[in-house]
C-alpha cells in the first residue's frame, strides 16, 4: 500500500460562466469613443482574475461615458456582473444574443 501510485486527481470542472463587464468613463470632457481605451481595463481585470477570460464567448463587455457633475472627479467605473447561463444581452442595436449554450 505505501508504494501504490497516488490516485489522480480529479478533472476540473471547466467554468462556463458569463461575464458583464461595464467600464463607464465619467469625465469632465467627453472623448472620442475610440480614446476611451477599453481594452486597458478589462485585460486588468482578466489578470487580476475577476474575470476568468475577455473572450466573446466568455465576456460581454460595455463601454459608456458620461460628464461629471460639477465638482464630482474624473474618474473609470467598472461594474462586473456574472451573468446567468440563460441570460440574453440586449446591444445598442436593439437585438439581443442569447448566452446560454444549446
């Protein structure tokens, strides 16, 4: 018994979670959308293991701006949401995509 090889160990159950990830810019003059740098933040969250990949099939992100109030400060939102396996994300298109697999 002491020399009998360890067992192996048991497979991981691989996560199919879905992500909400909304990066929301509030700031005192608004940017051109393609400046608002999205891609920064959510590869901070990936490697900070909020989020387990920024993928489509994995996340869904949304990206917004807004002026800041007077005397409110500059400053990025980021809201993570995990999604349930049978959500539907509705675009800016109106037109919703399914996250549940078939």
């Amino acid at each position: 018994p002491c020399n009998e090889p360890l067992a192996a160990p048991p497979a991981e159950k691989a996560d199919s979670a879905r992500f909400l990830v909304r990066i929301t810019s509030a700031r005192k003059r608004l940017l051109d959308e393609d400046n608002l740098a999205e891609k920064y933040w959510v590869d901070c969250v990936r490697r900070a293991g909020l989020i387990p990949d920024d993928d489509p099939a994995t996340t869904h992100i949304e990206v917004r701006q807004r002026k800041c109030a007077k005397g409110e400060p500059e400053r990025i939102e980021i809201v993570i949401e995990k999604l349930p396996t049978s959500a539907c994300i509705i675009g800016p298109d109106g037109i919703g995509s399914s996250t549940g697999t078939s």
